[in-house]
C-alpha cells in the first residue's frame, strides 16, 4: 500500500511538471535571484543567497541587514519565517491553481509580486513557483523554496502594492481574509495588475 501511494505521488508531481513546461518555456530561464523592490523611479534588490543565509544562520548581511535594522525587525524572527514551510499535495495545489478561484488568487497575489519588466507574465510565473517549489520539496513549501523555484532570475515587488496589502492585513487572519474573501471580484472586471509596457518607460 505504501508503494503504491509513493507512485501516485510521483506520477503526481510529474504531471504537475509537464503542465507548466509550455510556461516555464516562455521565461528566461532560472530561479530567482533577486528581490527587486521597486516604486517609481526608486529601485533596490536585496539577493535571494542573503535570504537562504539568514534563514540557515540566523544572521543578516548586505542590505538585507540595512534594512532589518531600520524596519527594527529581529533577523531570528524573519529567519523563522523564511525556514517556516507548510504541507502541500503537488496534485491538490496544481490543481487548485489551474482552476477559476485558483486564477482569481493568482492575480491578486501578482499585483504585489511579477517577473521584472514582464508583469503580464505574473500568474504563469506564480504558478511556476508554487508547484514546482513544492515538487522540490516533496511535498512541503518555504518562502526560499518559493523563491528557488521561481522561474525568472528577478522577481518585482512592488512597493505600492505591498504596502496597500499590508495596510488591509493587519494579522495572518486578515491577510488569508483578504485572498479568500470573494476570490472571483479578479475575473469581474478588476483593474490591470500592471502596465506591461511601463518597463519602456525605464
């Protein structure tokens, strides 16, 4: 019984990886590297290597320490977090994202995170990230596993965006509120993520 539920997984996460290979075609290849912090003309990256070495060691360094310490934010906490991983089917959530709800939740999230200079692209390349960092990790999710799995080299965060998002979730709960509540107001008409063609404005 045991085999045979191993070779449902397998076959399971397999598929998974064949229905985003169309996807991960389309993007310049490799995870990501870079966290790009971006609004307006004021841009800052902080490495995806000083995630990984605050999450292994507990330690900031770069300007990811810059930033820790004039947010006033305990890099053993944000360690926490970044090691922090949740259980996930590789069938359920590839699924789950290739279904309307999973779209609508897909969208919200791009509006906050998205390739850099390609924002049209940013439910594809979350989706990439999210099943494929859980095929990495057997069955289980981190943010750096997130972000190793992410298929473009520098991922955009939107500073705008973040800060509206993080204005509405004051909490955890309010946060899982705010993806949850009505997931489908992003497939009636919503206003656009992004401007794709803002990058020609850099």
């Amino acid at each position: 019984m045991g085999r045979l539920n191993l070779r449902r997984r397998v076959l399971g996460a397999g598929l998974a990886v064949l229905t985003l290979a169309p996807v991960i075609q389309t993007m310049p290849a490799g995870a990501a590297e870079n966290l790009v912090f971006v609004t307006g003309g004021f841009r800052r990256s902080i490495a995806v290597a000083d995630l990984e070495y605050l999450a292994e060691t507990g330690q900031a360094r770069g300007l990811l320490a810059d930033v820790l310490a004039l947010s006033k934010q305990n890099p053993a906490t944000v360690a926490k977090l970044l090691k922090g991983s949740i259980s996930l089917p590789v069938t359920l959530v590839s699924r789950l994202l290739n279904t309307r709800i999973g779209e609508a939740l897909l969208l919200r999230i791009g509006q906050v995170i998205f390739p850099l200079y390609a924002a049209e692209q940013s439910v594809a390349a979350l989706r990439a990230g999210l099943v494929l960092g859980v095929v990495e990790g057997k069955g289980s999710l981190s943010p750096i596993a997130f972000f190793k799995a992410y298929p473009t080299r520098e991922m955009e965060v939107s500073i705008p965006a973040l800060l509206s998002l993080i204005n509405k979730a004051s909490s955890i709960t309010d946060l899982v509120r705010y993806f949850s509540e009505s997931p489908l107001d992003g497939l009636k008409g919503s206003e656009p993520m992004a401007n794709p063609n803002r990058s020609a404005t850099r």
